[in-house]
C-alpha cells in the first residue's frame, strides 16, 4: 500500500489536544478486561484470552508501549535506545520528506543520522479505565496528549496518555528500486524491502531511554504460527491475532515466506527493460546477502495499519506490516520480515552497530 | 483408428484425459481412468442434481465479442499447413521442405505423450512425467531411478524399456471418401457410426499391410478429423527398441509436484533423454532431428510446437457448450470433490495403505484442478458469448447459399433439441459418474467386472481372449484399506440414492430394508472382493452362485448401469452425426482455414514467446535457478516430513559454474493441450529453444475456445537442460552429442 493514509494521524493530533499527563499504568489499574478488550481474531473477531493465546494483561501493555505511532502509520521500537522499525513507504510518503530522497541511507553512527524535520511521534505513557467517556482533563505537560479509547465490545472506556516526540532521526532507508521492486501493488508473493529505521531522541537532545520494546528476532515466521500486532486505530486500540498461513492462488499455494533469491529471479527473468530490472551495485548488494533468508511474508487477515509490529507470543519482533495483498481469499496483511532486513544490513552493507544494537537486543540470539 | 490413447479406450473416458491437460496429470488421470469395465463404457459426464434452465442463446449483444480469428485455434495439421498466416504473422517463409523437417523431427512418445530427436543418433527428449512409468520399468533390485534419477555413463548403459516405442509420422493420406462411402450405405445413427469406425479400421489393416510390405516399421493409423468431416490415414514410422539414456530426480523433474501443476511462473526440470535403437542393436541414423539452440530464445520471437495435442471441444454448438457447463463439468467436479475430500481424510489420518490412497488423492485432485479450470472458463459469459457469436456468424453464411441451407438448415434446431433430451436422461446417469472406473470402490468395481465377466461365459462368449482381458483389467486393480472401500460405497450410495429418489424400485431392492451405512459396513466386513485374491478365487468358483454379500447388490445395480450406458452411448452417436453434419457444414464454408479439433496426432502450432499479467502483477516469459531455490527455501518450513518443493542433495550445494540466471521455464502462445507433454518448441530455424511439459491455469478453457491473452504453454528451456547435464549431471558425452548436432547444424 503505497498512499498510507496521513489522515487519521492527522486527526488524532489535532482532534485531542495534550490535555494531561498523568503517570498510571499498573497492571491492577488496567485489570483483565483491558486484555479482553484487545483480542481481535482475525477470523471471528471474537475469541477468549485462552482461545487465542494472549498471555496477560502485562503482555498486551508492553506490546502498546512498545508500538509508536506516527502519521498514518505505526513503527515499532526495537532497542532500549530508541531505535524503531517501520516502512519504509511510511517515512517516504511523508510531506516533510525531503532528504535522501530515493536513495539507500544509512547511519550506522549515531552522528551520521538524519533528522526528520517537522515529523511527529508519539508512544503511549499510561491509560486508565474511566467512567465517562464525556469528561475532559486539563492539558498538563506541552508534550502530552491523551485520548479515550473504546474497549472491544465490554462498552468500557480507557483513558490513553501520550507523549510526543519531535526529535526522529532517520537511520536507514533503503534505495527505492528495492523498497518499490517491481513496483508492485497489493501482491503477494512479493519481493519489496519495505522497510525504514529510525531513532527517537527526547527532547535534551538525547536517545530516547525506554524500557517497552520488541526483542529483535531475526528467525523467519513459522508455517501456522501465531502472530499478534498491536494496532491504534481511530477510537480504539487492540491486539489483532492472526497466523502465518498459506492460501490458494494461481492454482497451487502461496509460500509462507519468499526469499531474497526471489529477487534476484526476477531481476534476470524480466530483463533489464523491466520495473525489477536492479542497478549493478545493487544486484550485487542482493548478491551479498545469504540469498535463502526469509524476505515477505504474508498473515490471515487485512492489516489495519502499515509499519506495525508483527510479533510472535514472545512478543519478539518477526516483522513489520507494509501492505495488503488481494487475494482469492480477500485481503491478507504483508510483511517484510526482521531477517531480510538484517541479511541486508549484516554482510552487504556491514552496518556493524546497527546489527550489534539488534542483537544485543535480542533475547534469540543470546539463547 | 485413433479414438484415444488406448484403443477403444471410449469417448467418455478420454474426455477426461483430455481433461487432464498437456500436463504431468496427463499421464495420472488416464492411469485413474483408464480402467473402463468394458467396451459399453459409462458415459460419465451426464450428472445431474436439481434441474437448471439455462436458455440456449445467451444475450450476446451484452458483450463486447470480438470473434476471434483463431476461436477454434492453432493447432495445424501437416496436410493443411498454415503457409499463409506464418508468411504474414512472422515473414516466415516457410516451404514444403520447412514444414517437412519440422513434422520428420517429432515423434508419438508411447500412447499418451510427445517427444523429439535431438541429434543424429537417435537421442530423444521427452518429459520427466511421460517418462516415470519407463523409468520404473528398468529400475533394479536395490535401486530406486525415480528418486536418484539415471544416467547412463555409455551408449551400452542405456537402458531398454519393454513394450516402449515412439513413432515418426511419415505421411498422410486422405482416405475421406472411402469411409464416407461405406456410412452413406447404411441407415440409422448408431449404425452409421459403426460402419464408419469398422471401415476405418479396415482401411489401417489393409494400409499397415501394405505399408509393412515396403518397409516393416510403418504402421497406419485412420485419424478422424472435424468430427469425421474428414478422415486422414497417417503412416507412422515405429521405433521399438527405445532405451532410457537421462532422467533427473523426480523432485526436479517434478519439481512443485502436484500443487504446481497448470502453475506458472514455474521451475520444473522436466526432462528426460532416451534413444532409439534399430533393429540389429545400433542407434538410429536420424538425419531428421532438430538441432540445439544454445542461444535460446527471446522474447517476442516466433516459435512453434510440433506434437500430438489430444483432445480439443472448440466445434460444437452453444447448447453442447452449456450442456458441458451445466451438467457434464459440474457433477464430475462434484464427484471428484467428494472423492477428493474423503481420500484426503483418511491420507491424513496416516493409516496402512495411505500410499495408494494419496496416489488416488492426487491424481484426483489433478484432475479437479483441470475440471474446475474448464468449469471456470465456461462460467465466463465472455467465452460462451464468443462461440455463441461464432455460431450466428455460421448462421448467416449458411443463408446466404440456398443449397447449403436446405441440406444443413435444421442442423442448429437439432443439436439444440438433442441436449434437451441429453438433459432428460441426465438425472438418472448422473448416478453413475466415473462408476466402474479405477477411482471408485474396488470392491464395487470388481463387483461390476465379476457380473459382467460371469454373464459373457454364461451367455457362451466364445473370444477366450476378450473374457482373459476383462479378468487382467480386473485384478490389476489396487487394493484399498477396507475404510476407504467403506466410504466410497457410502458416497456412491448416497448419489444414487440422490440420482433415482428414495422410493425407486432398484434402490430399494439394493438396500434391502438397510440404511446406507450398514449396508456398506455389511458389505466391507463380510466380502472377500477387498482383494484381487480374494476376487480371483470368486471368478473361478462363480461370482454370481456365490454366497458374496455384494452379488445381490450388483445384480439389481449392474442391469440399470448397462441400460443407462446403452441410452448414453445412442444419445452420442446421434450428437456425434449431428456434430459431423455441423463441421461438414463450417468445412464447407470456410474449409481447413479452421484447424480440426485436436485428435492425438501430429501438428504444428506457431505462438510467441511473451509473459503476461496475473496475480495482480505481470509473470515474467522466463524463471530461472534463481527461483528454484527461492521455492525450495520458501516452502521448506511448511512441513517437516518434506515437500513437493524439495531438492536433492546434489542440487542443494550448485557447483559455482552453474549460472543460476540461467533461464529455466518459459511460456509462449501456443495452442497445446493433454497429449502436448514432451512437445519441441522450436524457433523459426526449427532449432529447439524449449520442452513443452504445461499450460497454465488459465489455459484451461483453451479445450473450448482458444485464447493467447493469459493462456500460456510451459516448456522447460532447453538452456538449463543443457546447463544442468554439464554442470551438474556431468552428462559430458550427452552435451557434446547434443552441442555437435547444433554445431553441424549451423554449419550448413
């Protein structure tokens, strides 16, 4: 989905201005019926806490502070320094974009990234079950804001706070021939390296310190695995459960994953005339890459949002949504999977620390 | 004559290995069918559940119809050449020499596939999949060919394969007239139909005698072109001393298995080499191969298959047309869907002899593909629409000519008027959809060859041979676990019960007070028809004196069955008269510039290559390595037990020199269909570029009406056969015979 929709984000931001800034999530506050609120199965769009294998109210608050919100989309933090994850369409699409434009960027110094001028992102600091949905708070702190949520069919209201950050700096975006391959649309099997990272600073200019994160992983998804992604949508918020399925197209059956070997297939297959025709130094910037590395996948299920964390029950990040496919089975969430983006990052490009701040990061990889 | 693939194998029945398409299900769904009980074989397509009215002249103007020049296809015949259409579509100027190399270096691989000459000993190329049954005819003890694939280090390595031979089409004679004569003598449908079928075969005696005078190789076959509008006599070269010389892993030379079958894009090495030998022992002298191109091709460039498509409907009218959508396609999918559902519960549930029911599952499933492709293709307004616009255009030329018009004016009311009485029949037929066939029950099936095999000697039979074929047919059949026996007598039950109502006579004597299910679990516990042993044993003591629970079963059912299959057969002979009266009508408006329907002997059909759009994006005119393994790695982690995307050991570590960019599978626009497999595609220099072994998905409806717009044949391309017998088959020997040729080629 290339025009991701800044609509709502806009909406959000201007709609409820910061009105508050009160500190109040705990696990007794938010009680178990937060958890029922948020289970959303993509199938039913019912089930129970049990059914579909949420584990506690603790896990679905980390999977909100951890999903940052920003216009139209949603990125999620990967690191306890502010490093987050999203589309890379997400950041491309913005009108502030500017710089780099359509080439590969990337910083693997702190001192090499980008700030985003005039980008806004937000991430949750609290929320509060409430009485009256109709009562209003008085705007606190200048970098807070607060909306109220619906619960998922409970008629329950929670009181969501957020805290607002201006400094984001943009860490790596791919070159666009990679991000757009083929230039295709609503498609999967699909061979796009969509994806963008960047950091939030605070606002004395220094790293965003934060304790709710996705552990990166960079295994590939499992065939009829479970995944969740946690979603922020217009007056609700809620934990989408899906599975890493395989459907009917074509007259045989999806991959679960493609590979980057995908890529360079069709690079030779359409010829250099074509949309997945690569420049030289990046078909041997795809070349340099273990070729077998899971790079899109796609999950049962409209994605309601791109650039959100795709994460499997413990709550380690297996990818990010960037688009929707059609299918014969309607829409199905695509993502662009956490091991294309380190097979990318790890030997062609050698982005040292940022691979090295991933995998610190990641509970996996220290087994 | 040539009515299918096997002899007498009857119409019925190869409809549906027509339906199987070009592709490896070919070769599964004739093994799945091709076991009719005897020669008043069922005609399995009229089902039907719950009448539709489906008007017989669809609102054409709704539609934007272009007629298309090549509605009824490409698919050329040798005598006919297209020396015209090739002149202006491609600046081909292509003469008798041209077209004389191209048909010498084609062959008939066996009765169901395609094949060519590569080089000038003798060196053949077919498929992987029209050459598994070979292969496991010279598999040794401790050996396992279809797993490990074969190569022969030297020409004395190769291997002879009983009772294989392909065949070379030396000439063609049109023998119209004389069949024509020998029908107009006689009256009434059926009759008419005999003699014209007897006379052909006379006349292939009386030819392949004198033909074998000359020269002991030839062999005549009496083709039957544009519904008998037209009979041609075919000499035939045989070859029967046929080695296998190459043959890949089955998971390459089938690689994506069932689930990738009518699939593009595609990455299937689907290849295998035999050789020729003559009679004292040498390889043939084979002047009349197509040399190698090493180049490949490209796209946009002119190319042409030579092979032997099998069956093609593209010449009847809209009501036979809307008959196949409304009854025929959608109760043999309905049958199959069943069918299918059950074998794959109990495949799943692991239990002894699910290997045989997986075979079944697939083969199947293969041909539910195939059939809901056509079904989908018939639900397409567009498509009946063109035919229907076809048919008016018809309509109108006939007016035009006073003379034309009194000898075929009825000719459309008619054949509107016989589906009206197919559709009255079809109730009580549908009942009987692929009954007797090798995908029902095995105790039904065997119950059906023992009533019949019993009442032919009761009746004083005197052909021994013909009673010996009927009791070899039977007790070829597979075992199936007892449960699987179990529920498909329940589900045949069940549809004649659906098909002749509660309260039928016959159904009720079947039952005999008991429902469905302890009538089948009776059946199931009690029979000793569960296997060929038990069966055998039966044949000789009496099947019909016996004490079986199923003989009283099969006498109340078998009767109806041959009564139902009698009124099938007379109802095709009569639309097989009207459908001659129908082409002998468009031969003589427009003559051969419309190619008969396919007939499972030799054409030419031109095409370019060229990819197109699907899925929501556009498929590329090639796939290469590359894609092989981003397959293998994609679908690896889908099941631990293996899949259909698996690699061997020797391909999953390439030797650096194999190019993975090398080009694998192609599409062009060819016209092919089942019997295609195995087919050369060549250039406009008659080089080889490729090796038909598919059509995709959308291809499938190209049985009713031809399409180039998304509908694509699959070959493998003869790049990566040769990249892959150098690089890592290390065939050395075969790459130089191969690359020589080409070379000597080029040189003249």
């Amino acid at each position: 989905m290339k025009n991701c929709s800044i609509l709502w984000g806009l909406i959000v931001f201007t709609l409820f201005p910061s009105v508050q800034a009160r500190q109040i999530t705990t696990a007794a506050s938010t009680s178990d019926s937060l958890l029922m609120s948020h289970i959303w199965d993509f199938q039913a769009n019912a089930g129970t806490a049990e059914g579909v294998g949420l584990p506690d109210t603790d896990w679905v608050e980390n999977a909100l502070l951890g999903t940052l919100q920003l216009p139209g989309c949603a990125a999620a933090l990967v690191s306890a320094n502010g490093l987050a994850v999203t589309s890379a369409a997400c950041l491309r699409s913005l009108d502030t974009w500017i710089r780099p434009g359509d080439t590969l960027f990337v910083a693997d110094e702190l001192s090499q990234e980008h700030r985003l001028e005039g980008l806004k992102v937000r991430q949750l600091s609290g929320i509060k079950k409430i009485e009256n949905p109709g009562d209003t708070f008085p705007n606190v702190e200048p970098d807070m804001q607060s909306q109220i949520h619906k619960g998922r069919g409970h008629g329950s209201y929670w009181k969501y706070s957020w805290r607002v950050y201006d400094d984001v700096r943009l860490v790596f975006i791919p070159p666009i021939e990679l991000e757009n391959f083929g230039d295709e649309d609503s498609v999967y099997p699909r061979y796009a390296m969509d994806f963008a990272l960047f950091r939030v600073y605070d606002k004395n200019d220094q790293l965003l310190d934060t304790e709710s994160y996705f552990a990166w992983n960079d295994r590939p998804p499992r065939y009829r695995e479970r995944l969740y992604a946690t979603v922020f949508s217009k007056d609700e918020s809620f934990t989408r459960v899906t599975i890493l399925d395989r459907f009917d197209y074509n007259g045989t059956v999806s991959p679960s994953f493609t590979t980057m070997y995908g890529i360079l297939d069709l690079h030779h297959s359409h010829g250099a005339m074509s949309s997945w025709a690569l420049p030289a130094e990046l078909k041997s910037l795809i070349a340099g890459s273990d070729l077998s590395t899971a790079l899109n996948f796609s999950v049962a299920g409209e994605c309601a949002e791109m650039g959100v964390a795709i994460i499997d029950i413990d709550m380690e990040i297996l990818g990010i949504s960037f688009d929707n496919a059609h299918t014969q089975e309607g829409l199905r969430c695509v993502g662009m999977s956490t091991a294309g983006i380190l097979s990318l990052l790890r030997s062609p490009l050698n982005a040292k620390n940022i691979v090295e701040e991933l995998a610190e990061q990641s509970r996996w990889q220290n087994r | 004559m040539n009515l299918g693939y096997k002899g007498y194998i009857a119409a019925s029945l190869f409809c549906l290995a027509v339906v199987a398409g070009c592709t490896p299900a070919a070769v599964e769904v004739v093994n799945v069918v091709s076991e009719p009980l005897i020669k008043e074989s069922p005609q399995t397509s009229t089902a039907l559940i719950g009448e539709q009215n489906s008007p017989f002249t669809p609102s054409v103007d709704q539609f934007d119809v272009d007629l298309g020049r090549f509605d009824g296809g490409k698919m050329w015949t040798f005598d006919n050449p297209p020396v015209d259409w090739f002149a202006e579509e491609y600046g081909l100027d292509a003469d008798s020499a041209w077209f004389a190399k191209a048909r010498l270096g084609a062959l008939r691989f066996g009765t169901q596939c395609s094949a060519s000459f590569v080089s000038g000993q003798g060196l053949i190329l077919t498929n992987h999949h029209c050459a598994r049954e070979s292969i496991a005819d010279v598999t040794l003890e401790g050996e396992n060919l279809l797993e490990t694939g074969f190569l022969a280090e030297t020409t004395s390595d190769e291997r002879k394969i009983p009772d294989l031979y392909v065949e070379q089409l030396w000439e063609i004679t049109d023998v119209t007239h004389r069949v024509h004569r020998a029908g107009n003598a006689v009256r009434g449908d059926n009759e008419r139909v005999m003699v014209r079928r007897n006379k052909a075969s006379e006349i292939e005696d009386e030819m392949t005698l004198a033909a074998k005078m000359r020269d002991s190789t030839l062999q005549v076959e009496v083709v039957e072109l544009y519904s008998g509008e037209r009979y041609a006599a075919y000499t035939y070269r045989r070859y029967e001393d046929v080695r296998l010389v190459m043959a890949p892993e089955k998971q390459l030379g089938y690689f994506g298995g069932e689930k990738d079958n009518f699939t593009f894009p595609r990455y299937t090495l689907d290849m295998a080499f035999f050789r020729a030998y003559d009679q004292s022992g040498n390889p043939v002298e084979t002047p009349n191969h197509y040399a190698w191109s090493t180049n490949g091709a490209a796209v946009d460039d002119a190319v042409f298959v030579v092979g032997n498509p099998g069956s093609t409907s593209r010449l009847g009218s809209v009501s036979q047309l809307m008959f196949e959508r409304d009854y025929t396609l959608i109760h043999q999918v309905e049958a199959l869907d069943h069918r299918a559902e059950l074998l794959r519960f109990y495949r799943d549930m692991e239990e002894p002899g699910a290997d045989v029911v997986n075979n079944m599952w697939f083969s199947v499933s293969n041909s539910l593909k195939a059939l809901e492709g056509q079904l989908d293709g018939l639900r397409n307004d567009t498509l009946i629409a063109r035919r229907s616009a076809a048919v008016n255009q018809i309509r109108e030329d006939l007016f035009k000519s006073d003379s034309l018009s009194a000898r075929y004016g009825t000719i459309f009311q008619d054949l509107d008027e016989l589906q009206l009485s197919k559709r009255a029949e079809a109730n009580r037929l549908s009942a009987f959809t692929f009954f007797g066939t090798s995908i029902g029950s095995r105790i039904l099936t065997r119950a059906l060859y023992g009533y019949y095999y019993a009442n032919l000697q009761r009746r004083g039979y005197v052909d021994q041979d013909a009673i010996d074929e009927i009791r070899e047919d039977a007790m070829a059949l597979e075992d199936f676990p007892a449960e699987v026996d179990q529920i498909l007598i329940t589900l045949r039950f069940h549809e004649l019960q659906e098909a002749l109502g509660e309260q039928d006579p016959t159904m009720r004597s079947i039952l005999g007070g008991l429902t469905i299910d302890s009538l089948a679990a009776r059946i199931v516990a009690t029979t000793v028809l569960r296997d060929s042993a038990g069966f055998a044993t039966l044949l000789d003591e009496g099947f019909l004196n016996s004490n079986d629970p199923v003989v009283p079963v099969i006498s109340a059912l078998a009767p109806l069955y041959f009564t139902a299959q009698r009124q099938a057969e007379s109802l095709k002979n009569r639309e097989d008269l009207l459908v001659a009266e129908f082409a002998s009508l468009r031969f003589a408006l427009y003559g051969t510039n419309v190619p008969p329907d396919a007939s499972f002997s030799l054409r030419i059909s031109d095409g370019r290559v060229g990819g197109y759009v699907y899925n929501g994006t556009y498929a590329p005119a090639f796939t290469t390595f590359y894609g092989l393994y981003d397959h293998y790695y994609a679908y690896r982690n889908m099941n631990t037990t293996g899949t259909p995307w698996d690699l061997p050991e020797r391909w999953l570590d390439p030797p650096n020199s194999l190019p993975l960019s090398t080009p694998l599978n192609m599409v062009s626009t060819n016209d092919i269909t089942g019997g295609n497999s195995g087919s050369p595609l060549l250039n406009r220099d008659l080089e080889i570029v490729g090796l038909i072994f598919d059509g995709n998905i959308e291809s499938l409806s190209n049985v009713y009406i031809f399409s180039d717009q998304t509908a694509r044949a699959v070959s493998v391309d003869t790049r990566a056969i040769l990249a892959s017998l150098q690089h890592v088959y290390g065939a050395e020997y075969l790459v130089t015979e191969i690359t020589e040729s080409a070379e000597r080629h080029r040189s003249h």
